[in-house]
C-alpha cells in the first residue's frame, strides 16, 4: 500500500458538553433507557475530548448545552458547514427536532450565513465533505430530498450512500474521512453498513480505502474524527488502529464509551467549521 497521511491541518471544532445528558428515549440501537448512565463520566470523557484537540494545536467552539435536549452533546448532527454556509439540521424524530434551531441560533448570532433546511437531515451525521465531495448518507435519518438542497445550496457533488444496518444509523457511524484533501481524498468505511449499489460506488471512489473490521464497527471505531495525520478514535477499535499506523496516519485513543449509550462517539461529538 502506497498511500500516505497527507498531513495535519488545523481545524475549527463546534461541541457541547454533555451537562443534560442521559439516555430517557430509544431511536437508536445503542440505547437502552433500563441502563444506568452517569453524567459525571460522560462530562468527564467529553473534556478529555476537547483537550484532545486543543492539544493538537486545533479551535474548539462551544455551545451551551440546554435542559431536555439530552443528545445535543452530539454538535455534529447540529447542522453542516460548508464553504463559510451554515445548512441547518432538520431531525427526524421529535425528541431531537428542537436542537436545530439552538444550533443554527448559535451560528447566526454570530455572524455566520445560515440556510433553514427544508428536507430532513440530521447535519454532519449524514453529510460528510471528503476534497470537492459530500458523501451523504440515507435510509434511516437524512432524507436524499436533504442532499438535493445541499447540492443546490454549496454546488458541490453530493453523492448519496444507502445505510441498511440500523446499528449505523448515520454515515458518521460507518464512514471516516481521513483526508479531506482534493488532491488525496481518503476514507475508511465498513461495507457491511451500505448496500450493495453504494460499497460499489464507495469502491470505484476510493479504491485505497481502510476497510474495517465488523468489530471496529461494533466498537463505533468509524466515529472517528480526522485532522489529516492524527486521528482520534475509539481504544476498543484496534483493528483499525493498526490499519491507520500502516497508513501513516497517527491513531489517538480517547475513550468516550459513557456516551456510546446513546450511540455516538468522538466524532457525533464534533461539528467541523469550515470557512
């Protein structure tokens, strides 16, 4: 394998700490409401996140986490930024609906062009920018009507990636951006997750792609968040670890298993700004 880690570049990260946190309604797999979960933990790993980056030399923006929106915690389903346009999130189930508006609030006061989405779509969960691409996801949360808008609104290519297995509800789930670079563009993903027509297209795109392994998926391995050279990713996911190492590219650890439960991890917790 010839390929290289192309290189860190800083980044702009949007997060919530997990203040309100807990696991009170089931739209995923992942949770389960007869299972204890501790918001002290949860805050605890979340600020071992954030450290994380800043230490990586990256800018981590917050958003104050608001009472009964327990999952805002996960800022990357909060909208998509692209090219300096905020595309506001527009969340399938109800529990979650007001958590758009409070993202796109955030953007706006402070001076960023927002875009109130008209079709359903649950933000960076979805939509996913690798070089001039955004590979969106659907079949379980983001409507394909959502990446029409997109790709009327920032005119770049979307490409629609069908999800069949409800444990990767959202393409963040079973896709990693690893390199973002036009000239490089390179992703690791889980096949199993997507449906034939789609493993073929995600095949013919990035044909040096890390495949991962059925328990680096299970581990939420995939929700992994990228700066070109370091990647930070779930401890249990070691397959994939070892696979990043070959590749150049430098896995960091961070355990956030506390806010597994509710089916996210480093990466659900992480809106890339993107001026």
């Amino acid at each position: 394998m010839t390929a290289h880690a192309p290189g860190r570049t800083a980044r702009q990260y949007l997060m919530c700490e997990p203040s309100h946190y807990t696991v009170s309604y089931e739209i995923n797999p992942w949770m389960d409401r007869t299972r204890h979960t501790d918001v002290d933990l949860a805050v605890r790993q979340w600020r071992t996140l954030r450290d994380t980056f800043l230490d990586l030399g990256h800018t981590v923006e917050t958003i104050d986490p608001l009472p009964g929106l327990p999952d805002m915690v996960y800022a990357a389903n909060g909208a998509t930024v692209v090219d300096g346009v905020v595309y506001s999130a527009k969340f399938r189930y109800p529990e979650r609906q007001p958590e758009g508006p409070a993202y796109q609030k955030w953007f706006a006061d402070r001076g960023w062009v927002t875009h109130t989405a008209e079709q359903t779509n649950e933000g960076e969960g979805d939509l996913l920018v690798v070089g001039d691409l955004i590979l969106a996801g659907t079949g379980f949360r983001t409507s394909r009507a959502a990446h029409a808008e997109l790709q009327e609104l920032v005119g770049r290519p979307v490409i629609s990636l069908e999800l069949v297995d409800p444990h990767y509800y959202h393409l963040d789930t079973a896709l990693t951006v690893l390199s973002s670079d036009a000239a490089a563009p390179q992703v690791a993903y889980y096949p199993p997750a997507f449906s034939p027509g789609s493993r073929a297209v995600l095949a013919q795109l990035f044909p040096e792609a890390v495949v991962a392994t059925a328990d680096d998926a299970a581990a939420l391995g995939l929700n992994a968040v990228s700066d070109g050279e370091n990647v930070v990713v779930a401890p249990a996911a070691t397959h994939f670890a070892g696979a990043l190492r070959e590749r150049g590219y430098t896995p960091v650890p961070v355990d956030t298993s506390e806010l597994l439960k509710g089916g996210g991890g480093a990466k659900c917790c992480t809106l890339e700004l993107r001026r």
